[in-house]
C-alpha cells in the first residue's frame, strides 16, 4: 500500500515493520503536565500515541487539546474521535483543527454510552456512526471535500483507523463488519483487548482468507492485567470483553503481590504468539494508567529500538 | 401508538392543590390502550385527589370526562360549554392532547397528568416497549423490518457496535441489541449478503434535527 500521509504510523507500516502503539487517557482536569508525564513515559518506545476522547463516557480534557500537548513535546498522536459527544459539523471542525496542527492520525469510534460515565443524564448525538466517520474524513482528505460539497483549503492528511473487536457478538458479522469499516476507508484497525488468543486466532484466519489483511493494516491490542480482580472484572463487567478462565485462574492461581508481574508475563507472551499470526502488523498496547509498563513491556516483546523513518 | 406513563399524584397535587374545581379529562385513544390515561384512570386519579383535598379539609369539586380524543378539534369541541368553569384541566392525553387543549382552550390552565414516553407497542398488559421514533425517513426496508434508529441505544446505522454481548445492549443486559435483531432477521430472510451494503449517512433534516414537522396533503383538504 503506498503511503498517502506524512504519518509516522503509515510509514512504519508500510515499511514492513511491526508497528507499536500505545495510548495515553487525558486528564479529569487542566494540567498539560498529566499528560506531557505519561507521554514521557511511554515515547520512545512506541511509534504513535492514541489520546483517547472522554473514554467511558467520563468527561475529561478534549482529546484533541491533549493531541496538541504531545504533538508540542514531538511525540505523534493518533486522535480518537467518538461520534457520540458531535454533530457532522463539529467533527469536521475538529478533524480541520487537528490538521492545523499537522496531526496525521485519528481513529473513528462511536464511543461507549454515556450511560457508563459521569453524564448519564446527557443526550448522545451519533449524528454519524463510526463507519460514516471514516467515510467522512477519508472523503476531506482525499476529495478535498466537506459533506457539504465545498472545496476544503488546505484538506486534512490523516491516516484513518477504525477499531475492531473480534470478541463481540455476534461472531458471524465480526469479519463482514471489519469489511464494512475498510470499505468505508480504514487504513489501519486496532482490535480490542485480546486475552483469548485462540479466538483471536480464528478470527484472523476469516480475515485472511477474504484477504482483508491486505486491505488494511491489523494492530493487535492487549492489555496487561494489574491484578486477579481486574481480570474478573474486564471478563463480567467491560462489554465486549473476552477474558478466558484459564487467563483468570493463572492470576489468581499467583500471590497477590507477584499479580502484576504476571499480568506482564501474559501480555508479552500474547505479543509473542500473535507475532506468528499472518495478518498482525503491529501490536497497540493499552496499559491503562499503568503507562510506565509500556517500555518494559516492548523491549522484552522484542520490539525495541523502534525504527526512525524519514 | 403513543405510550405514556402515569406521573405520581405527588406531582399533580402540586399543579392544582390551590384549585376549587377541577376537571380530569382522559382520552380514549393511546393513553386508554396503555392504561395511563383512559376513563378507568381518570376515576383512579379524580377519587385519589377527591381523597386528598378531603384529608386537607378542602372543598374541591373533581369532574371526570374522558373524550375519543384529544388531538382532534371536532372532539375537544365537546367540552366547549364547560371548560371555562374550571379553574384548572388536569388532561390524560399525550403531550399532543395536553398541548391541542392548551391551544384551544386559552384561559384555562391545562396540566399534563400523564408523561408521553415513545411510539411503542404492547408487549403484553402492563409491558410496553418503543419501537419508532418518528425519523421522518422510514429505513425498515434496509434493515429487516428492525428499526435501529429507536432500538440502538446509539442509533448506529451501520452496527452492532462492540458492546453486543450474547444478544444484548452494553447499556442493559436485558435489552436486545437492535441489530443482533437485524441480523437474525436478514439470516431468516436469507438476506444476510444485505448486512455488508453501507448505510450511508442519514438526513436527520426530516427527524426533530430539522425543527417542528408538519405533514401537509393537499390532495386530501377540503
């Protein structure tokens, strides 16, 4: 596929190489520091960093502010952008804002309900959904266009991705629907967390054999888990989450004290395994509030140095 | 039609406690099939409120009237002769009905005894559910005869999202996924193929996006 935007993501990929991302959840507040520190912590060892945009539905500092502050400190940020929170105008406003700043990067979602968050009492928009979304920049980039049908001056250069989950249901619709996202435009997908490997395993093997694998590029995610109890809660409270038992009795089968660890352990060796899976082009790793793992997390999976493109 | 939900009597004592005569006008319609707003209610909220003024030591005169209907002039022409004697109408009617008897009836004060809730149909008595939310711009073709506008708790056109799980919404586990539904339908139509098409994006300008509607049909005026 050849390169269509100054992304570093885009480059790394198209290169050949496994790519590394991570993210970073703004602050419930305004210190730009919050996120300068956890972008410190994590920058050299990933490729781009995704800013999550007020992730379950918990109000916090914009992610596109957020986008700004890595992008002033020269780490490249992949926007997140849910269509739950804006209409089509403000979501083209805010895909113009992010261009001005030469962020090259955004990941379209729908985001989860606000009922999960500090906001039950709110209305959602979804004026778009999350495959309208990639259409919708993908036409300002390409086109030139606003869905209006006006010339864009100076048309965002964005590298479009779309997140996946393999484990949701139902099973059947979860390859035609990642062929929907990249018939929409996704040039890059982040999957869900992925603890049931197995699963995941087969999932990409659909994928593969509708040859969608080289339609778009696949970042496989994983989480690593801090402790037992935060395996049993992704498995029973996070909707869409697959956490196998024997994933849960591992942890919990270890002292509470070497959990963490573990958790560690379990993550590198799923980054381990999915390495050999055709179809998996990179590895995003969300450690939630748990960013200085991250670059522990990458040299033992083997994915340090990062490679410089220019 | 249209479901509504009985609003607490604490919050229609409120409206009226300072009124001498009052009237509770039901209507036959919806509101009577959803059991909020029908004759049978207006003698369950004029006796509640007969019994509350008396525990006050209040006079309070409570008349019961429940017309065909409450969104149509010819019927609300009924009670031309009384409404002035009212000091207050406490109406069972839908949002609609309460609003066409404000219009109507300009110096009476009308209060709204029951909550308008969505366009919905019997489940089975006492189970109501919504089904429409009046887009403007009917997409049923598209999707199964499965309406994800009124039905996904994100209206997501092109879904399901990640939160499916064994069959139902992220947002309740005993609500259906709308498009788990979808899905199952176009499989039992052997239309499954239909799922890959694209829903492109909607014009909202038909929903209430697009301000106050009004349907107009000039080949059916008089």
């Amino acid at each position: 596929m050849s390169v269509k935007t100054p992304s570093n993501l885009e480059k790394i990929l198209s290169a050949g190489h496994l790519a590394v991302t991570s993210e970073c959840g703004p602050p419930r507040g305004s210190d730009p520091e919050a996120v300068i520190e956890k972008a410190n912590l994590i920058k050299d060892h990933v490729d781009v960093v995704n800013v999550t945009d007020n992730q379950t539905s918990v109000t916090r500092m914009s992610s596109l502010a957020a986008c700004i502050h890595l992008k002033l400190m020269g780490v490249e940020p992949v926007l997140q952008m849910v269509t739950r929170d804006k209409n089509r105008i403000a979501l083209q406003s805010e895909i113009l804002g992010a261009a001005s700043f030469d962020i090259f990067n955004m990941l379209c979602l729908s985001g989860d309900h606000q009922s999960f968050g500090d906001c039950p009492q709110g209305q959602n928009v979804h004026d778009l959904d999350s495959m309208q979304l990639i259409q919708t920049v993908r036409m300002m980039r390409d086109e030139g266009k606003f869905l209006g049908g006006a010339d864009i001056k100076r048309p965002p250069k964005l590298f479009v991705g779309a997140a996946a989950n393999p484990f949701a249901d139902p099973f059947e619709i979860r390859v035609p629907r990642l062929a929907k996202k990249i018939a929409c435009g996704a040039e890059f997908i982040q999957t869900q967390c992925i603890y049931n490997v197995d699963k995941f395993e087969e999932w990409m093997k659909l994928v593969c054999d509708r040859g969608l694998h080289e339609q778009t590029y696949i970042l496989a995610g994983v989480t690593p888990l801090k402790s037992a109890g935060m395996a049993k809660f992704m498995k029973n409270r996070v909707p869409g989450m697959d956490v196998p038992d024997d994933v849960i009795k591992r942890m919990a089968g270890t002292p509470k004290e070497k959990q963490p660890e573990e958790g560690i352990n379990i993550c590198i060796e799923t980054i381990e395994r999915l390495k050999s899976v055709e179809g998996v082009k990179g590895f995003h790793i969300m450690a939630i509030e748990w960013e200085e793992k991250v670059p522990g997390i990458v040299e033992r999976a083997g994915l340090y140095p990062r490679p410089k493109i220019d | 039609m249209i479901v509504a939900d009985k609003k607490p009597v604490e919050e229609i004592i409120e409206f009226i406690k300072e009124d001498k005569k009052i009237l509770i006008l039901g209507c036959n319609e919806c509101v009577t099939v959803c059991e909020a707003g029908g004759k049978k209610e207006v003698g369950i909220l004029a006796s509640t409120l007969r019994m509350y003024f008396l525990n006050q030591g209040k006079d309070v005169k409570i008349d019961e009237i429940t017309l065909e209907r409450q969104c149509d002039h010819e019927y609300l022409e009924e009670i031309r002769d009384v409404a002035d004697t009212y000091n207050a109408i406490v109406s069972l009617a839908c949002g609609v009905g309460v609003q066409f008897m404000a219009e109507k009836y300009n110096s009476t004060p009308i209060y709204p005894g029951v909550n308008t809730c969505f366009l919905g149909a019997t489940e089975h008595r006492g189970l109501w559910t919504e089904r429409c939310q009046a887009c403007g711009n009917c997409m049923l073709a598209i999707t199964g005869g499965i309406c994800p506008v009124s039905r996904c708790a994100k209206r997501i056109l092109n879904g399901p999202c990640g939160g499916s799980s064994k069959g139902k919404c992220e947002i309740n586990s005993e609500l259906d996924c709308a498009w788990q539904l979808i899905i199952d339908r176009l499989k039992a139509l052997d239309r499954l193929e239909d799922y890959e098409k694209i829903c492109p994006i909607k014009d909202w300008s038909t929903d209430r996006a697009g301000g106050p509607r009004k349907v107009v049909r000039e080949d059916v005026q008089i």
